[in-house]
C-alpha cells in the first residue's frame, strides 16, 4: 500500500469493521439456510419445539446438531450421542486453541461467553478481521459471534420447527430425506483432501455393514469411529493435504502477525 494510502489506526479499525460486516452478511444467508433445515430435521426426528430450540442455543453446533437429532431419531443412546458429537466438535479445540492468544487481555468471563458462541463461521470472520488489524477487536469477534452466527441460526431453527410443526405428516412432502440430504451436504464440505474421502467412504461403508448385523445404533458407533481412525491413519505423504496439520502452511492460517521465531527474536514474551 502506498505511503499515502496508509489508514490512521481508528481508520484502519472502521475500514476492517466495514468489510466483517459485509462479509458476515453472506455468511448470514447460509446459516439461515441451514438453521431452517435443522429446525425441520429436529420436529421430523421428534424433538419438540422446546427441544429444538435449546439445543440451537446452548449446544450450537451447527453439524454437531444435525448429527445429534440423526442419532435420536436413530434410537441411539445418549452417551452414544454425547460421544459422537463432541468428536465431531473435536475441531473447536484448534480454533480456540489459535485464537486465544489474540484473546489474552480480555478477561477470563468473558473468555468463558466467547468460547461458547465460537463456530466455524464466527472463527473463520474474526480471525480474518484480527489479522487485516494485527491486533484483536473484541467488537468484532461478537459481531461474527452473535451477529453473524448465533442470532441467524435461532431465528431460523425457530422458524423451521414452526414449520415442521405445522405439516402433519412430513412424509407426504419429502421433508424425512431433508435430514439424510443436509448430512451428505455437510460431508460434501468437509472434504478438503484424502484422509476426509477416506474417511467417508469407511465410515458410510462399517456404519451401513455394521447396522444390517447389529442395529442402526450400533452400526452409527461403529462408522463414526472407524471412519475418522482410518481416515487419520492416511499417512501425509499420500494425504494431499494442501496445509497439513502441523505444518508451517497450516499456522499460517492462524498465527498472530509478528509470531514467527523467523520473523523476530524470541524475547521471552510471547505473541505480540
């Protein structure tokens, strides 16, 4: 950027709001989407409205949530679902795990708040709005929280459990493959090299084997566990993983500005 271009910081700060704000109202729209759909998925799967709406607001987990209403609907027992889904929540230990070391000063309540509203969605606005500032905006982070993420989501569950709740019988309308048809959606997206194809297709292949034996609750066990154990063991030479985790390419993604131990001498104080 040429030197008369350079923004005075209170600028700098406004131009990076701006720009979260338009790009949390594309992530808005998807999250609507899919936030109807869960609330369909939840009153087709049984859950009543209140159910519904308190796992949008206290679990929010956007795929975990889909996964839990597809294994109740599937009769799986509920430590069967608490361990199913906290695995696939697994990735939220690497996103808070990057952020907090933007996050140090705030305090530790508010630390606390901000972990519960962490998504994919509000990780991937906020860092890229701490990075443009080299810094952290604790106002941005609860717009891609709150504003982006968790508000659309819960307006939309509700809508779609009103929805559901007013169609009597789903079936007649094809909103019992609305669950099944946003799952492979979800996996479609997911799948960013080998280990995730794998993964897939071990995982789809042990779950339906393993179900015709011994029931659908187990078989959703089985593939939820052997799938991913299989996809890890991928070894990275054959992975074709474009930034691996681990890897330079990969803390990348997430370092702070001026985190390098090539960048600066280590002084002892940590990320500046």
């Amino acid at each position: 950027m040429p030197p008369d271009e350079i923004l005075a910081p209170d600028d700098a700060v406004a131009a990076s709001r701006r720009r979260l704000v338009i790009e949390a109202a594309g992530i808005v729209v998807s999250v609507m989407g899919f936030g109807f759909v869960y609330g369909l998925a939840a009153r087709s799967a049984g859950l009543s409205p209140v159910e519904a709406m308190a796992m949008s607001a206290l679990a929010f987990g956007g795929a975990a949530q889909f996964a839990a209403v597809g294994y109740v609907a599937g009769g799986l027992a509920w430590p069967g679902v608490i361990l199913l889904t906290a695995l696939l929540n697994a990735r939220h230990l690497l996103y808070s795990a990057a952020i907090a070391p933007w996050l140090r000063d705030r305090p530790l309540a508010e630390r606390a708040v901000m972990a519960h509203f962490l998504t994919d969605e509000g990780f991937a606005l906020s860092m890229a709005h701490f990075r443009r500032l080299g810094r952290a905006d604790a106002w941005g982070y609860w717009v891609a929280a709150i504003g982006a993420t968790f508000i659309p989501w819960n307006l939309a569950t509700l809508a779609g459990v009103l929805v559901g709740g007013s169609i009597p019988e789903p079936n007649r309308f094809g909103i019992d493959v609305i669950f099944p048809a946003a799952m492979v959606g979800l996996a479609v997206g997911l799948i960013s090299g080998r280990p995730e194809i794998v993964a897939a297709i071990v995982g789809a292949g042990v779950g339906v084997a393993v179900a015709l034996i011994a029931g659908p609750a187990i078989g959703i066990i089985a593939g939820g566990l052997i799938g991913p154990a299989v996809g890890l063991a991928i070894p990275a030479s054959v992975a074709n993983e474009r930034a691996p985790l681990g890897s330079g390419a990969s803390a990348e993604r997430y370092a702070m500005p001026g985190a390098h131990l090539d960048d600066e001498p280590d002084d002892g104080v940590g990320p500046r």
